[in-house]
C-alpha cells in the first residue's frame, strides 16, 4: 500500500497489532458503563425502548470497530472512522432521548462517556489530526443537543450541565488525539534512528563488499584465465584449439557476470535462507522473476517479505522443493484499488508444509497484519499441504 497515512497502525503494524487486546478493553468497559448506568436509572426514562434503542446502537459501534480494527481488515480507513463516531452520537442522541421530558439533569447520561470512549478506541488507527477534528466537532455536536434537552433550572444550572455533557467528549477524544501524536513521533523517531544506523552499516561494508566481489572477479581471472595465458607463453604459438578454448572462457565469465548482476535482492534473500537454515536445495530458482520486478519494492515492503520468507521456512515440515515465488506485472484497476494505480505486480508465494491450522493462524497472522498495511489484495490460503500467500504492490 503507498501512501500510509500517520497512524500507529500504518508505521509499525505489529505495534498496531498489540494494541488490540487495550482497544477491546476499552470497548467492552465502555459497552458495560452504558449497560450498567441504563439499568440503574431504568425507572428514571421516559422512554426505555429508546433507552434500549441507544445501547444497541452503542453495540453496534463498539462492534463495528472492532472489526474495522482488526488485523485481518487492516488498515482502519477514514469512512470506518466516520462510521463509529457517527453511531456514537446517535447512541448519545438516543440516550437523551429516553429522558427527554424527564427531570434528571443530562449531566447525569452515559453516553458523552462512551463516545469519548470510541474516541480512545481509535487512536491507535486514524492520525491524531483526524481524531482533534473529530473531537471538535462532536464536542460541539454534545454541547448542542444538551443545551436543547438541558433540565429546569431547580436542578443545575444550564451552563453547568452543558458543560459537565461535553467534557467527557472533549477530554477523552483530545487524550486519544495526544495518544496517537505520541506514539507516531515516537514510532518516526526510531525509525529515523534505525535509518541512519543502517546507512552508516551500509557505508562501513561497501569497501568490504567492494574488496570481496573484486577477490571473486580475481578467483575466476586465476582458475581459468591465468593458466590459459600461462600455456599459450610458454608453447609461444596460438592454434585454433587455443581460439576455441578462449571463446569458452570468455562466454563463461559472461555468464557468470550477467548472472551476478541479473541477481536480485529476491535471489540473495532466498540463498541466505537456504544456507542458514541448512536447506541446500533451497535457493534462488526457486524465484519466477523474468521481468526483474523485486528490485521495484520499497525497503519497507523488501523487510516485509524478508521477514515473511524466514516464518515460512520455520513452519513445521517445510518443503524446500515445493517452495516458490512468482513476481508478475497485472495491469488494469483491481477491486477496491484507486483508478490511477493502473499497473501493478503481483507476488504469489507457495510452500509445502505439514504444520496445522492452529500454528499456521498463530505464526501467520501477524505477518497478515504488517502485509496488509504494506500491500495490497492480500490474501492468504490454506489448502493442505499448501500455503499460498498472495499480494500486490504498485509499480
């Protein structure tokens, strides 16, 4: 996916992904307060199907961004946001509604609490510029509507219950805002500092890497080049024998060169693998990449595959032999992607494993998360013995 947007969820996604056990909390105390205060005051509500009526709606907020939260949706979009706050305050409209002709002062009313709530909720998922927007005006959406339902004076003073209505909004949803400024300048931070270790790592080995290709170029001169010109010196005469031999040696230094800068960060990655995990026949042909399409991703999505290849060679009963992965260029508009991506890659990986559904949730998921925010169409598929990852990304 480009364009992330400034949300924890975007800039760190497995971050985002250990945020959710605090979202349900959030929700879930959020759904209770409301359950508990309307039971407390049940004899208190002109309206009690109305009253009814705002906790359901409140159920159906708190659901809805549970789902829109989840790894498996990511990442949270602005109309999923739109949507809550939206049902928040008809759950808040519908609250003071039950007790509209009443006399109990609306200071007295759960819902500013839980909207505030679903604020909080939020903010691991949406820019906290966003989220201040959406405090404002539902801030003064609450303040409205109380000062049309505000009590007789013999029980508050207007000002005051308007006031005491709106805060809870207003204090919640700018510490939510607070929150998710944090947590991305944080986030920016670290990724800034690792940035820059990574540049310097970087320039620290290009003399070193610079040294051992030239040592391979020298290894390949001295095991076929060197003995060759030491011969024709010493017989002091060129036969056609020797002009033969001298193409061959010339078109396999060619191909040895134009297969090393054929090779892409792709082929390197899976050769790594191979050798660390000790699987031999796990290599770079193992990569389908004839349009050189690998180079193209951006670092963030190349850590991201990386990071993926090395949980699928860990699954139980991984088959090397079965392993592959195939770049290839779509063209056209996907369902769900904006028209001006015209042109895509799509990257299809399969491997041959013997490990369970329950391992492969628990080690897949969060990768599902991060790929997700990164990539788009992400989809993966479980078909004994195969697994089959598929994502796209734009050119």
């Amino acid at each position: 996916m480009t364009g992330r947007e400034r949300t924890s969820q975007q800039l760190d996604p497995l971050g985002g992904l250990g945020a959710r056990p605090a979202t349900r909390i959030v929700l879930l105390n959020g759904l209770a307060y409301g359950l508990f205060r309307t039971v407390e005051r049940w004899d208190s509500l002109d309206l009690p199907m109305v009253g009814i009526a705002a906790l359901l709606t409140l159920g159906i907020a708190t659901v809805l961004l549970d789902v829109v939260s989840s790894p498996r949706r990511a990442p949270m979009l602005k109309s999923h946001f739109v949507a809550v706050a939206l049902l928040g305050l008809t759950s808040l409209v519908l609250s003071l509604m039950s007790m509209w002709h009443g006399r109990e002062p609306v200071l007295d009313d759960w819902a500013p609490v839980t909207l505030g709530a679903l604020l909080i909720a939020a903010s691991p998922y949406r820019p906290a510029r966003e989220l201040l927007g959406a405090t404002i005006l539902l801030t003064l959406a609450v303040g409205f509507i109380a000062l049309l339902q505000a009590a007789p004076a013999d029980s508050a003073p207007e000002t005051i219950q308007i006031i005491v209505t709106a805060v809870p909004v207003l204090a919640l949803g700018l510490g939510g805002a607070a929150f998710a400024d944090s947590s991305v300048r944080s986030i920016e931070h670290w990724q800034g500092r690792a940035d820059a270790a990574t540049r310097d790592l970087t320039r620290s080995m290009y003399d070193g890497l610079a040294r051992s290709v030239q040592q391979d170029r020298v290894t390949i001169l001295n095991r076929d080049v060197v003995p060759f010109f030491t011969s024709l010196l010493e017989r002091g005469e060129i036969t056609p024998a020797d002009a033969e031999r001298a193409r061959r040696i010339s078109d396999s230094i060619r191909r040895v060169m134009v297969a090393e800068v054929d090779r892409s960060w792709l082929d390197h990655a899976i050769d790594d693998l191979g050798r660390v995990s000790g699987r031999e026949s796990l290599g770079a042909e193992s990569v389908d990449d004839g349009e050189r399409l690998a180079p193209l991703m951006s670092s963030d999505q190349r850590a991201a595959v990386r990071a993926l290849l090395g949980e699928l060679v860990g699954l139980t009963g991984f088959d090397p032999d079965g392993f592959s992965v195939r770049l290839a260029s779509v063209s056209g508009d996907p369902v769900g992607r904006p028209e001006s991506a015209a042109r895509s890659v799509q990257v299809t990986m399969r491997a041959l494993v013997t490990a369970g559904a329950p391992e492969l949730k628990r080690r897949l998921e969060p990768y599902r998360a991060v790929l997700r925010v990164l990539f788009h169409d992400t989809a993966i598929d479980v078909l004994p013995p195969v697994v089959t990852l598929k994502f796209r990304y734009d050119l």
